[in-house]
C-alpha cells in the first residue's frame, strides 16, 4: 500500500508547486525512514502479508529476484505449518489411544544465507 501510495500519488510531477514538490519528498522520506521500505528481508511480515493480499500478490512493488525470495518464503511457511499440523494430529492420535506423547520437533534452524526463518 505504501509503495503504491508513494507511486501513485507522491510521485513529483511537473505542475507541482514548489511547496507541494518539498511536501511529497518529505513525506517520502519519512515513510522510507520510518518503514524502511527499501530494506525490507524476504521474511519481512510487511512482504509476506502484501504477497498474501489479493491485491498486492504479484508484488509489483520488488525487483524480481526479491519478490522471488518472498515466494519462497511463504511456501516455506506454509511448508513449516503444515509439518507442525502433521505432529500435532500424530500427538491427538496417540494421546487418544492411551500412548505417550511425543515431543514435538524443533522448527528448524535460521538459514544464515539470506536469514529466512525456516528451511525447505
């Protein structure tokens, strides 16, 4: 939303006034500053949640080989959640015919390449 707003309707354009050319650039720097938009990790909860949006999905907003790094963050996600569903159904299963619970895994490490929280 705000890259869209930042491009839509910040962006200079030639018959802007002085004042309002100075008040964009500062509303610009400020969202840059306070979001850091342009720093974002792939793991960011601010790319996964506009990669998940409907309206946003494709994610115009990034380079491709960041917007391709947020894709495959949210299958690793996804991949993460449904192994933790999977031991959670095993743990009811079990407890439910009278075994002992097992503990369920560690997530996995941190990925130190490019510090995605979990590994596919």
């Amino acid at each position: 939303m705000l890259f869209n707003l930042k491009k839509q309707h910040l962006s200079l354009e030639g018959n802007d006034s002085p004042a309002i050319r100075e008040m964009k650039k500062t509303l610009v720097a400020e969202i840059d500053s306070k979001w850091q938009l342009l720093s974002l990790e792939p793991s960011s909860i601010y790319l996964l949640s506009s990669a998940l949006d409907q309206r946003f999905k494709h994610l115009e907003f990034l380079e491709k080989e960041k917007k391709d790094l947020v894709y495959i963050e949210v299958v690793c996600l996804a991949e993460h959640l449904h192994q933790q569903q999977t031991v959670w159904e095993v743990e009811e299963l079990s407890a439910s015919h009278g075994e002992e619970e097992t503990a369920a895994p560690p997530p996995p490490p941190l990925h130190p390449q490019n510090s995605r929280r979990f590994q596919c």
